[in-house]
C-alpha cells in the first residue's frame, strides 16, 4: 500500500495554484521521472560560463521537488548524472558539478525531509 502524501496545496504560489487547479486528481502520476540536461547549453546560448547553467539546474531541481511535495507526488526521480556524462565533460566540470551535489545535498536533505515527513 502507498502512502498518500500530505496536500500542501496552501503554500503553492497563485500561478502553481491556477494549474493545479485544471488538473483531475485522479489522473496525477504516482510517480515522474525527470532528466536533467541542457544546463551547460542553456548557460551558453547566454553567454554564461557553463558552471552558472549548473547552478541554475540546481535551483530549479529545488523549486520541482518543493512543488512535487506540496501536491502530494508521491515518487519523484531525477536523472542528474551518467558514466556517459563523467567520459564527456572535463574533469574540472565533472569535480565542480559532484561538489554541487554535495553541498546541495548538505544544505537541504534534513529540511526536505522535515517538510515531507513533519
């Protein structure tokens, strides 16, 4: 049996609102699969430094698993890395991109968990 996350409907902003409010409970996936790509390539056709694009993947992993957990998504999976990407990338990228795991990791798995459980 599947636990039925807490609704925190009440702390979407009023654009997530406005589209939750079009979608059929009944229909909502129990579980989404995303894969992150395209951060350094976004970052480039800004004619940012490709670690900014990371950054900004970062943020807005924050922002899907803030808003997964407020409507009550059950299973959330993110594709962040693969071999594929380690052999590709150089290693200061691959070093720099695995330190920003760490630290995301650090600075936010106790208050997810606080807010997903509490």
């Amino acid at each position: 049996m599947i636990a039925v996350p807490k609704l925190r409907i009440d702390e979407l902003t009023a654009e997530e609102r406005a589209v939750y409010a079009t979608l059929k409970p009944e229909q909502m996936p129990q579980h989404v699969a995303i894969i992150m790509d395209g951060n350094g390539r976004w970052a480039g056709s800004r004619s940012l430094k490709r670690f900014v694009g990371h950054q900004q993947g970062a943020k807005s992993v924050q922002l899907v698993m803030e808003t997964a957990s407020r409507i009550g998504l059950p299973w959330l999976t993110l594709y962040a890395f693969s071999i594929e990407n380690d052999l590709k990338r150089p290693r200061a990228e691959v070093n720099f991109l695995m330190r920003l795991l760490k630290s995301y990791l650090e600075d936010n798995v106790q208050r997810m968990m606080d807010k997903m459980c509490g």
